[in-house]
C-alpha cells in the first residue's frame, strides 16, 4: 500500500515523485515505456528551444554546454536525476485497468514480459502527457507501415519521396533535416504559412529552403488519400497525386482521455481538457490528481516548463489530505 500511485514517468510524473518524496509520503511511478519516454522520441540530433534552468526538476540544477539544451543532454540530465534521488519507478510497465474500493485505488499493470502486476494506492496521480497518443489523419492509409507520427533522424530516408504533414516546430524541423540528409520532401499544411509561430532558429532556414523550391509546399492542404507507392493531395487547384515512399504526420497529439474516463474524470470533448482544480490539480474525482502536459489538452498550453510545478502544489494537498485522515 502506497500513499500515491503516479501513472506516467515524464519530467512531469518525475517531478511529482520528488515532491512526494519531500513530504516523506510513500508513492510509486508506473511508466509503460523508458523514462521521460516523450524526449526519447524527439529528433536525435534536436536541440529544446527551452533553457536548460526551466527544464529543471526537484532543484536541481541542469547545465547544459549552450544555454538550450540538446536532446542528448536532456536525457542525461532526467537518468542522473532519477538515480541520484532513488526516484520509485517502474518503467515498462502498462496499466491496464484502475478500479477503486472504499479506501484506496487499485492499479492492475502488465510488464514486458506479460506479468501482472497489482498496485494499491490512497491516491492516484495521472501524469500521462500527452506525446503517446498521436492525432490520426483519418483517411484511408493512414495506418500503413510508411505513415509515422514521430520523427528521429532523416539519414534512413536518403533518396525517398518523402510528405511531412504538418506546421508547427516538429513539421518544420523534420522537414529541414529531411532535406539536409537527401531526401526529396513534401510539405502540406492546411494554413496558408509555415513561416509564422515556429522557432527562430528554423525561420530563416525554411524560409530559403522554400523560396529556392528545395522543398515543394502545398499551403491551405490536406490529405486526401495513401497508398503504397503514392499520395493524393486536397490543394487549392484540386487533386494532387504524388509518388510517395513515406509520411510524417507530425499534426500533434492528445491525452489518453480514455484512461480519464474510465475513472469519471470529465473532459471537454472539443479541446480535451480534463476538469480540475488550478490550485490542487485534483480532477472531480476525489484523490484523483492530474499533473502536467495533460491538464492542457490539445490546446498546446502546457510544457515542462510549468508542468514540472504541478506536483509541488499536489504534493501539498496529498499531504494535507492524508494528515486530516489520520487525525480522526
């Protein structure tokens, strides 16, 4: 029996376990891949458009060779953390189902290798982010093996007709390092500009790559269709067929808000935020607490850089919460 069981092991359900484990309460981290699992699926080579000091944790201080930090040094940062401070985690670990009695909550998880395993909590947390759970397409071909919502690095493509689906930094990113390492690149998005809202550092970059036609954009677009050898194109002159070798759909993502309501926590159905309190992070479901990138949404509200705060202000509330139990 724990006092808290954390679902999730971002930097946000990190540094919610440091805060619990400042209070001296009992809690155990159940994540269903690697640590801060979101990180390891950013480009290899990226470098965070955050400063490492608001990407820090628990207090303690990340340095970082320039002042944002790479990928690389990023994940460093998170492992020594979760050593040093002997954070509870359970990685590789997915939960299935969470029930609740009339004392506690009950998390029944499954590991790698297919055992199940039981959790018993006071209290739960969900720190699920929202990086696992990718905006699909919805067209016909959108699950074929060449359709990806995550981009690492752009050498495997070398010589490949390749559509980047998308707008916003991560698009723009791979589009650029795509090109970089030969590939032939594709870019459709349904605004009429890439060149507002995304970082300075890729600004000029896309700029020229799109005024010299070194990557063929198709503005106010959608897709239309996929197949094995080609892609279809909904542009403002009517249909566009393309050979197509592969596709980033890099559109964004959204929470698991079927996680949240399967335990009552209620959500609006258009921008997916959960419903909360601001001060305490707990949902309408007493005990239940939301912590991090979740609690946005799809709005693209919330990042590390203010997540990492939420379990603080929870871990105060657990606390007070647990000692008024007590002292009855």
């Amino acid at each position: 029996m724990y006092d808290v069981i954390i679902i999730g092991g971002g930097p946000c359900g990190l540094s919610t376990g440091l805060a619990l484990q400042e209070k001296g309460l009992s809690y155990v981290i159940i994540e269903k891949e690697a640590i801060v699992n979101s990180i390891v699926n950013c480009p290899l080579h990226m470098t965070f458009y955050s400063t490492s000091d608001r990407l820090e944790i628990g207090n303690i201080p990340f340095l970082s060779q320039d002042v944002r930090p790479t990928r690389t040094e990023l994940l460093k940062y998170y492992r020594l953390v979760t050593e040093r401070q002997e954070i509870n985690i359970k990685c590789y670990q997915k939960v299935n189902s969470i029930s609740k009695n009339s004392e506690s909550f009950i998390a029944e998880a499954i590991d790698r290798n297919g055992n199940n395993i039981t959790y018993e909590a006071k209290t739960l947390v969900i720190a699920t982010g929202i990086f696992d759970t990718p905006r699909q397409l919805g067209v016909r071909g959108d699950n074929l093996p060449k359709v990806s919502h995550y981009y690492t690095e752009g050498h495997l493509y070398y010589g490949q007709h390749v559509t980047v689906v998308g707008g916003k930094n991560s698009a723009i990113e791979a589009a650029i390092d795509l090109y970089r390492n030969g590939a032939q690149v594709t870019l459709v998005h349904r605004g009429e500009t890439v060149l507002e809202g995304i970082k300075p550092s890729l600004l000029l970059d896309m700029r020229n790559l799109l005024k010299k036609g070194r990557i063929d954009f198709y503005p106010n677009s959608s897709i239309a269709n996929i197949d094995e050898t080609t892609i279809q194109i909904n542009s403002p002159e009517g249909m566009v067929t393309l050979q197509n070798d592969y596709v980033f759909s890099l559109i964004g993502y959204q929470p698991n808000i079927s996680m949240l309501q399967s335990i009552g926590i209620n959500t609006n159905l258009t921008s997916l935020v959960p419903s909360f309190n601001s001060e305490t992070y707990e949902s309408n479901i007493e005990n239940v607490f939301l912590s991090g990138v979740v609690t946005g949404g799809i709005t693209n509200k919330v990042y590390i850089e203010d997540g990492r705060f939420h379990g603080m202000k929870i871990a105060n509330a657990i606390e007070q919460r647990l000692s008024n139990v007590k002292s009855r």
